[in-house]
C-alpha cells in the first residue's frame, strides 16, 4: 500500500467527517444563540394586559408577522437592542402575531401597516392608546413610551 495514497484517502475521508462536525457544531450553536432566555421569554398579551394593570405600568405591543421583514428587523435591531440595555424595565412588553393572533391583532392595530408598536396606559381618564407604524428606530419608540407614561398617574 502506498502510503501516500493511503494518507491522501485518510485526508480526503477526515475532511468529509470534519465538515459534517463543523455544520452540527454550527447548527447547534444558531439554536443556542437563539433560543430565548429566562428575560426574553414571550408572555402572552392577556398575560401581559393584566400584568401592565396590575403593576400600573404602561403595555407595550409589537404587532407582526412571520414574513414581514421589517418586523423581524425592528424585533432584533430595535425591541432586543432596548430590552438589553434596561429600557423596558418599566413597562410591560409582549408581542402579536397577525396571522396567529387575528383577533387580538385586529382590536391592537390601526390599519394594516406592519411593524406597528402600539403603548396602552391607564390614566385617570381611562386607556389612552400610543403607536406608531412601519420601521421604527430606538429614538422613536423610546419618545412613544415616554409619552405613554407622562399620562399615567405617578406610582407610589
């Protein structure tokens, strides 16, 4: 047996294996990075309406579907951003799927736009709805809270 042959077919056959080695080391990597964590996890929106009530904290929704891109984009570039860096500590916030959740998403939206991010608070007058629709930066929807809280009464 040539040893040069035998090497180059062991090369050949150790590649084959290693590849298939790295794409299940790659794919169980992706289901890590994406699997939601303890803070991350959804919380259904009548779970989340009657823990805004009772924390006398405004609601925060994400109206979106599975293939509109820009609701993917702003979820990962613009809700997770916030979310990571504390800003939804005092708020409540859930998301809605229109395709799933057609009921809910219907009473939620103000048209068909999608994304839209909509607050709910509870003022002195009763419900006051915020939103805003499409694609949203950070600024946007951090100015949509800040209003949306300005109207609820202080907590003590």
């Amino acid at each position: 047996m040539d040893l040069a042959a035998s090497g180059d077919g062991f090369e050949r056959s150790y590649q084959g294996k290693g590849s298939i080695m790295l794409h299940v080391a790659a794919l169980t990597l992706l289901a890590v990075i994406n699997a939601p964590t303890k803070s991350e996890e959804q919380i259904p929106y009548h779970a989340a309406y009657r823990k805004a009530q009772e924390e006398k904290k405004p609601l925060v929704v994400l109206v979106g579907a599975d293939w509109c891109v820009a609701c993917k984009t702003m979820k990962a570039d613009t809700i997770h951003t916030m979310k990571d860096a504390g800003e939804f500590q005092e708020v409540v916030f859930t998301q809605v799927d229109k395709d799933s959740q057609p009921e809910i998403a219907q009473q939620v939206m103000q048209g068909n736009t999608l994304p839209q991010i909509v607050v709910f608070c509870e003022s002195e007058q009763g419900w006051k709805r915020f939103s805003l629709t499409g694609m949203q930066s950070e600024r946007r929807v951090r100015e949509l809270i800040r209003r949306a809280a300005e109207v609820m009464p202080r907590r003590r």
